[in-house]
C-alpha cells in the first residue's frame, strides 16, 4: 500500500493537471471500487471546479468549487495516469513491477478536464475508493474524524509526541502505526525513523515522555527524524516495491536508501555500528531493525525472529 511520501508524490503529479480545471466529463466504468460511489457521483463532479488539491495523511482531498470535497484513497493498488492536452502522455503503458496491473481493463475512472487533460483512475485489486462530503465537513467526516496530527505539520512537536505515548506500554512500532495518534505514517518509514533515532521497536511507547509527562531525549529525536524520513522520501519520488509508480509511472527512489527496511541479513549502514540488520513480526507485519544501534533499554532482543533467507511480504 503506498504510504505517505507516494500519496504525496502522486498529489504532486495531479496538481497540475487538476487544480484549476472543470470536471467536463467524467466516465464511471463499474458501480464501485472497495466502496460503491456515491450516490449521483457523475452529476456531483461535472462541471465543478477544483479549487485546491491537498493530502490528509494517505488521502487525496479535491475540494471543488461547490462546497463539496472529492476524497481519494489508493487502496493497495491504486494509481493515477494523467494524459495532457499537448499530446504528451506522463503515464504510457504498464509502470507496476510485478505485472499487467496497469493494464487498461483496470481503468475504473476517467476524468476529462476543461484543460485538456485525461486523468484516468487504474486500480486491479480495487481497494482504493472515492467519496465526496462536504468541505465544511472534512474534520468530522467518518475518514478523518478519528485521525491523528499531521507528521509533516508544526503539530508533530517533542511534547505532543510525549503527550501521545505517555503511559502507553505499546511497543513504539506498533504505536506509531496507530492511525489514530500519528497519522499517514506506514511499516517502511517507521522502521527507518526508529532505527535513524536509535530506538528499538519493541521499547514500550510510554518511554517517550517522563515521569512528568515532559518529552524524553527519545521523544525529542523522534519528533526530529520521523519528518526527515517522510521529507527525504517525498524528495525521492516515494519508494517503488512491488506495486506502486508516479503519476507520470516512473518509479520512486528512496528504497535504495533503506537503511533498514527489507534489509535483513546486510551490514548496518550506520558509520561505526558493525551490527547485522534483523527481522521480526509484530502484529503479523516484518519489522527490520538493528539490534546492535536499536538496542532495547531492557536488554530484550526480538522473540519473534524470522530467517534471513524467508520472503519479505511487502
């Protein structure tokens, strides 16, 4: 599932396209996605203006000119091509690494724009979805009412890191991955922000703030890495694994700077460290760390270990 950094890249292939046109037709291809559109979609988007094209953690959000605003999720597979008017398409033939899954016959939504532009919706496994609530609305909508802070806005601070964690015998990985408390961040980037900040993913999340409630040395590093990561890998074009292209269906970068994710059995690439990266599952998901630079402030090392040589499932 792209995480934060390609919903941000392909938000960033979009804008341009999008922001500013007229939906002058739009063309759905079967009644549902993972959810059925809603109810008089078609009719609700033609003719509407997009006014601004935001990103609310893995969502897309077009807020349109008619109070109305079109939320987009990728689901597992999802994916955006953007043909332009001058004739150039950003987006030609199959771009997935494992497959036909950019094959037309998953062109589930086509888009044509005042502009010129075709921006056309390709989803083979369909768990992606679209819906439109009310612009006034978005907080409180049953997407977002329940989601946490931004991690690249200025709310992503040392004390409400504390704040959030505090008392909380969770291990850290696993609370990070609470939508619910930090939201947009996935299983790639929090193993690379836990082993950039020298902490270990199976440390109870409590540890992040004191006995005051005040922010840790481990929360205060925390609050600094987590938006490094998500800024180097936005910068980077995302990461490519096994599914997931830019709008223009090139691939992402950043996976060839993994410290840590899928690298288990390699050298630490920490200066100095010497230490072997290792994997475990945490609530059924791979966890790649270093146990020699994430050392567990109890002494504990991973109970759940899983061979070098087994399959990563991405």
């Amino acid at each position: 599932m792209p995480e934060l950094p390609e919903v941000e890249t392909v938000r960033r292939g979009l804008a341009p396209a999008m922001v500013g046109a007229r939906f002058a037709r739009v063309t759905l291809r079967r009644p549902n996605l993972r959810f059925p559109f809603p109810e008089s979609f078609v009719e609700r988007l033609e003719g509407r203006t997009v006014l601004a094209l935001d990103r609310r953690a893995k969502y897309l959000v077009a807020g349109l000119d008619s109070g109305e605003s079109l939320i987009l999720h990728l689901g597992m597979s999802g994916r955006f091509d953007v043909a332009m008017p001058d004739g150039r398409n950003l987006s030609p033939g199959d771009f997935y690494l494992d497959g036909a899954q950019g094959a037309p016959k998953h062109d589930h939504v086509v888009m044509a724009l005042s502009n010129g532009a075709t921006v056309t919706y390709n989803d083979a496994r369909r768990f992606g979805f679209m819906d439109l609530v009310p612009s006034a609305d978005l907080a409180t909508c049953r997407h977002f009412a329940a989601m946490g802070l931004e991690p690249l806005s200025d709310a992503l601070t040392p004390e409400a890191v504390a704040r959030l964690f505090r008392h909380k015998i969770t291990p850290l990985k696993a609370a990070l991955l609470d939508q619910r408390l930090i939201a947009g961040l996935g299983n790639i980037y929090v193993c690379e922000a836990l082993h950039r900040a020298g902490l270990h993913p199976e440390m109870p999340a409590g540890r992040l703030a004191g006995p005051d409630g005040r922010p840790s040395s481990k929360a205060r590093l925390l609050a600094k890495v987590i938006p490094q990561v998500l800024t180097e890998a936005v910068a980077a074009g995302g990461s490519t694994l096994r599914d997931y292209a830019q709008t223009d269906g090139s691939s992402g970068a950043f996976q060839h700077a993994f410290r840590v994710y899928d690298r288990a059995g390699e050298v630490c690439r920490t200066i100095g460290c010497g230490g072997c990266i290792e994997r475990i599952t945490q609530s059924g998901r791979s966890t790649f760390y270093c146990a020699t630079c994430q050392r567990h402030p109890e002494g504990l090392s991973g109970s759940s270990k899983i061979p070098v040589k087994s399959k990563v499932e991405l």
